[in-house]
C-alpha cells in the first residue's frame, strides 16, 4: 500500500509540473514580442517546417 501511495504522490508532482510548465509556456507565448510579428508567420507555419530568418 505504502509503494502505491508513493507512486501516486509522485505523479500527482509530475502532472503538477507539467501544468506549471505548460501555463508558464502559454504565457510566454502570449507575451508582446510573439503577438508584434506572430500573426504572419503563424498562418504560414502549418504548411510546412519553420525557416528561421
């Protein structure tokens, strides 16, 4: 029971990481240099692989 409880624990961190992570990556992503010149090269990502100019 003990092992099963670490277990859990320790998931509950990682998945509280990756939260932490993901709105700290969606707030840099909605950060001003990105919205500046974001919109054009948004619309031409899907298309293909990224070019960095």
């Amino acid at each position: 029971m003990s092992l099963a409880k670490t277990a859990l624990w320790g998931l509950l961190i990682l998945m509280g990481a990756l939260l932490l992570d993901w709105l700290l990556f969606v707030r840099i992503a909605n950060a001003e240099p990105v919205r500046r010149y974001g919109s054009s090269r948004k619309r031409r990502t899907p298309s293909g692989p990224a070019v960095p100019r």
